[in-house]
C-alpha cells in the first residue's frame, strides 16, 4: 500500500518549502556576521538599491557626542562597502576581543537589525543583533557541553500588588533528579526591563550553567522576577497585548520592595530550598540594585548576600513610602546583623558613578563592612554580565 | 545621612539612561505597526534617505509567481509612501480580519523587519515581525487575564539518540499547586523547526491557557519536543552556537521515531502524568505529522488521539529504518485497537494535499475510522495554529 516517494520527489518537496519560505521572508545566502578563524568579523547585506549603509555597534571606537546633559559616549558607527553583487561589507580592522557584542544596520536612514542574523535580544524597546566571540570570560556567555539547568516561565499570586504575575526562574541541573534543597539567588533588573531581562541581555542560564560545571558557583536557584510593581508581565506577555515597551518606571513608590515577601514566600513554598538566610542572595542592576539596596534593609533577617550592581541609591524626592523612611537606622541594624557579603560594583563612566562613591564614603564613616568591584565602562549590560558572573562564585560558601 | 535626589535629578537620571539607549540602537518615536478602531493598520519606517520602501506580508493580496516548480502563490507586496518628515507610510485598504500577521520591509532592496516593532519569530532563518488583529478565532492567541500555564525549557537524557536534548514543556495552570494526574500531548513541529517553533510560532501556551479557561480544552500537559534526531537543541541553544539555521533535515532515517519512546518516559517520570493510552496524544504539523504517522503506527498502545496536520506521509526512498517498513500490517494494528481520534487536517492549497488525498483514499478502502478536516491555504503556520485549536478540545473526552 504504502508506496514510497522517490529520492526527487522528498527533495522537491523540501526545495518547494524553502522555496516558498524564503520567497515569503526574503532568506538570503550571504553570512553575516562572519567570524573569521583570527576573529576578524565581516558584516554583510544585501541592499543592491541603498545609497548608504552603515554598521554602528558596541565593538566600534565610540564617538564623543553633545546632549543635552553634556558630552557623553556614543556608539560608533562605520560605513560599508557595496561590492560587485550589490552585497554590502565591513570588515573589522582588528580581532576583536572575546565578548558577547551588540550591532544593527543603517541602511538609508532606517536602524535595522541584520536580516542575515536570526539571533537578537530586545532592550526596553530596541532590538539589536549580537554575536558571540569565544574565549575568556566571553565562554561564560555561550552554551557549552555543560549540564544544563531547566529554564520556567511561570506566574504567581501576589497578595501585596494583587496581581497575578510571571516570573522566570532557573533551577540548576540535577534540580528535578534529586532530592536536596537549594540556596536561591534573587536577581532584579533595571529601569525598562522586565523578567525577561536577565535570561535574555544577562545570559544568566548560560553564565550559571557554565559557573557550576566548573565548580565555581555553587548550584543555586535564580529568580528574577518583574520589578514594575504595576506590571503584570513583560511587554507582549500580558493582556495589554503588544505595546511599544518604554523606560517609564512605573511606581517606584515602594510597593515593590514592600511586597517582596511575596515572592520568596512563592519560590519557597513551590521549590526545595534552603529557608534561611544564609541561602539567600538578592542583586540587581540600576534599579534592580536600587531595589536591592531597600529590600535588604527593610528585611534585615533575609539576605546573607547583597548585591548592587551600577545601582541607582537615592528614592524620588516624592516617594512617601514607609520603605525610604528611617534608612540610617534600618543601615544601621543591617550592618549590625554581619551580612556576609555587601557587594558594590560600578563601571569608571557609569552615570552613577558619583552617587555610588558618595554612598562608599558614607558606609566607610560608618565603618560598614562592603566590598567593592570597580571597572572600566558605563551603565551597560556588558559589565552586568560581568558582575553577574563576578558575584555568583562568592555566593553561599 | 541618606540626602534625597530631587525629582528633577532623578527624571534627568532616567532621561539620559534614555537618550543612550536611544543613541546606541535608534530607539524611535514612531509608531508601527498603528492598529486602528477600525482593524486598518498604518505602517511606517523612519527611512530619510531611502529611494523605495516596500512592505511584504501575508495580509497583503498574493501574487502568482513562476518557479521551477510551476505558479506559486508568493505574498504580497506594496510600496509605502514617504512623508514630508522622511517617514515612509502605508495603510491597508480596508480593515484586517482577526488572525496573527506576519511582515517585513523593504528598504532598497534589504528585506528587513520593522524597527518600530520588537514583536517578531523566527522561522527557520528567516525573522518576521507580528501583529494580532483580535477578535474571532485570533483572540486565542492573545495573552489574555486568565490563568497561565508554565512554560520550562529543559534538557533530557536520549538514551536511544546517545544526546542530551533540549525540550519545552507547558504544564497547565494550576499543575504546581495541585496533586492530581494530567493527559499528555506530544507536539511535533515540522521540517526546519525545533523545540521553540510550536511555542514561538504556534502559540502554543495562549492558545492552551485559553481554551482551558474556557472550558473547551482538558488540563492537559503539551510536551514540545525536538523532531531532528541529530540535534541537541534548536539554533543558538547548543554547543554549536549562533549558525544559521536550514530547512535541511537530518537524519530521517527513523531514528526519531525509534527512540520515542524515551520522550514518554522522561515526560512520565518527570511530571504527573495519567500513564495510560486514553490519556496520551501526539500530533505534529509537516515532518511533525510524518513522525505522528510512523510513531503512533510503532507503538499501537501509545497513544489514542492521533493528529496529522498537513502531514508529509512517505518516507525517503533510502530509508532503511525498520520504522518505514511493514507499514500495512503495523496500520491493520493500529486501526484493531481503536483509537479514539485519528484526525487528518490540511489546506485546499497545500503542496501535501494530494498526498493526504491519496491516504484517505488508502485509509477508506480499508475502512479505517479517521475525522478529516479541510480548509483553505497552504502549508503555513496561520493553519497550523487552527489546526492545534480544533484537534486539543477533542481530547482526553
């Protein structure tokens, strides 16, 4: 009955699909980016009529640019080269140093991503096409041969926000096998992000996956959640359906951190972990850190392990909320508790620089016991990856 | 101790994270796609210096086009019209019917998807960015305010494919606070997919939270697993990094189909599953259908609901797997024990549907109970969606 196909027949099949596919989307067959053996990377597109197109990423020498704000650094930007075939190119000069990079085209005037590149992440409202150059701390970004932890989106009910809301969570390998509890690591994005943020710009299933296999971290839940107490969901996961996300930060009037029992009490109650102290971690970027830092001391007894990375320190002068109320005595009775580690990084160019050497001044008068990480670069998620994978190795030993 | 910032201060904070994040990526304050009250849609792309700019989308009327393979029907394209701001505009003639869209630009000659819209999927290697007009059947694809599922992204072991694989997992809401037993569906996807592209395209989880929360679906488990038995994982989440995806399947030669079986019991030992026939159904759309076929046929007391959509139904002539053979026999079995739903679905223009139409034939002549179900269109994902919609209510009743 069931006579076969020949060989042909099933390729035509297959031609006809990628046919059909390719006329529908425009599949190209150029390479780009193409990461040469010397990490040299070429940029190509096919825009036979365009009249200039020009590359701008994050690996480029950036451009001093006037604001309104001053001088500040913009990314540079760089022509290609149309050849024979109407393929536009750019090659890098030099290798480029192993990092995960960020880039889009101008092509007349439009900013778009690469159409030869199906890999790009979304920041706040922006989508950028990136690549990976392998080596160093770079290889802690990338998918290896590692075992790998289980990745949740899931929502939960909180009683403070009276919301139900999603939140990502990454259980380490051998979580779901075994039997043991886990430490939980609390991980809060910035202004414009959501609880896609982390996962996705902060590649933390990757950088942990890779920490643990190695043995550097201890294998450890991470949670991030939503930091927008008005948010139920990231941008197009929600019922508001697919709005143009913005960096508006919606109420920052303390419910947030108010309610964050909430969701400790939720991962505590639906995993096996380590219900004290000593198990728990809390970190965040820019208002992720902002978050951290009332969190931790309106809640002295939760957190063993703090961390703010590029934080924002200081609440809206219109915050009434009881959360930024009393914060000298609540440092106080903080710091009086031992936490074992108070973790402060910042890049040299950071917009926060100044408020987060302010904040070292204030805690060295106090005597407060912190450790502090400084390096090179601004308010970027490229050091967030770094302090991620800087911070997790020190947790819960 | 801890002076506050003015809310001047903090807004000028916000607005140069702002302005950065715009000047690196292009951030743009225009507004695409602009769904209207009406259902019309506005599309614009800021593109002052482009000489043509062009919009092609699957809401557009197709065109006929000549291929090696004869006239085939390819999407529509239109032109937009700039502004005297540099802004390139265009709005459909009369308002969209409810469904999920797909659409690209244009920009001289560089096929690119809109900047001003960070809704997009991948297919295959091709990105597409989306919109939903909501309404009618649409709405199930929508996020909407009813309890969600969960969504993991895990790894198994593949004792028959020698891999740790990668594998998506939605388990209804409710699942994690309850203790009772759940149906299982297996889901394939097709030639070219993987793990991500029945979540990604298919809307798998909007369209179960849906149908659940109205009654018209079971609680049921759908377990998305990948269908190219060679691969770890889909593009970008293996050890082999960002490479651009291709249709070409490997490894057809039944090895999928054999080690099955290994999916089954990862799934019921992992999760609280009813481990019996009545409560475990597979389906799959393309290759997915064609594995559907070969499984449900090899292991007759697997599953009781069983779905092909827009299924390819012969093997590779050089196909040596035991799994393509005595195909007759091992139907006459299939068919003896009853399953509850054999369900056959595909599009009036699909490039499969003479072959489907010669296997209902085949199944007819037998007299072999099956449910066929037609409609219009080819072998896209707007069927296949449909597809998934109709075949879950009629499952585990």
């Amino acid at each position: 009955m069931m006579k076969k196909l020949t060989v042909i027949a099933v390729l035509l099949m297959i031609s006809m699909a990628t046919f059909a596919q390719q006329a529908l989307w425009g599949g190209q067959n150029i390479v780009s980016p193409e990461i040469k053996a010397d990490n040299t990377v070429t940029f190509r597109l096919n825009a036979p009529q365009a009249v200039k197109v020009e590359l701008t990423g994050d690996f480029l020498p950036s451009r001093k640019m006037e604001t309104p704000m001053g001088v500040m650094d913009a990314p540079g930007v760089t022509e290609l080269i149309k050849n024979d075939k109407g393929v536009w190119e750019y090659t890098t000069p030099e290798p480029l140093l192993p990092e995960l990079y960020s880039y889009t085209f101008v092509v007349d005037g439009a900013k778009v991503i690469d159409p030869g590149n199906v890999y790009m992440i979304r920041d706040v409202a922006s989508v950028t096409s990136i690549f990976i150059i392998g080596g160093g701390r770079a290889d802690l970004y990338k998918v290896n041969s590692v075992p790998h932890g289980t990745v949740a989106r899931r929502w939960y009910e909180s009683q403070g926000l009276k919301l139900t809301r999603r939140i990502t969570i990454y259980t380490p390998p051998g979580y779901e096998a075994g039997k043991e509890n886990y430490p939980v690591l609390y991980l809060l994005h910035g202004g414009g992000g959501d609880e896609e943020a982390w996962i996705a710009l902060g590649r933390t299933s990757q950088i942990l996956d890779n920490l643990i296999a190695q043995g550097k971290a201890k294998p450890m839940i991470v949670v991030m959640p939503n930091g927008n107490s008005a948010q139920e969901a990231a941008p197009g996961e929600s019922s508001l359906g697919f709005y143009v996300p913005s960096m508006r930060i919606q109420n920052t009037q303390g419910a947030m951190e108010e309610s964050f029992p909430d969701i400790v009490n939720f991962v505590e109650s639906n995993y096996r972990t380590i219900r004290q102290k000593s198990a728990r971690a809390i970190c965040g970027l820019s208002m992720g850190g902002f978050h951290s830092f009332y969190i931790s001391q309106q809640y002295p007894d939760m957190f063993d392990y703090i961390g703010l990375f590029s934080a924002a320190i200081r609440p809206m002068e219109n915050a009434t909320s009881p959360i930024y109320q009393n914060t000298e005595d609540k440092q106080k009775t903080l710091f009086s508790k031992n936490p074992k580690l108070y973790w402060i990084a910042i890049g040299k160019t950071d917009f926060l620089y100044k408020a987060n050497q302010d904040y070292l001044k204030q805690l060295d008068e106090k005597e407060y016991k912190y450790v502090y990480y400084e390096n090179d670069g601004g308010h970027i998620w490229r050091n967030w990856r770094i302090y991620l994978s800087e911070f997790a190795p020190m947790l819960f030993k």
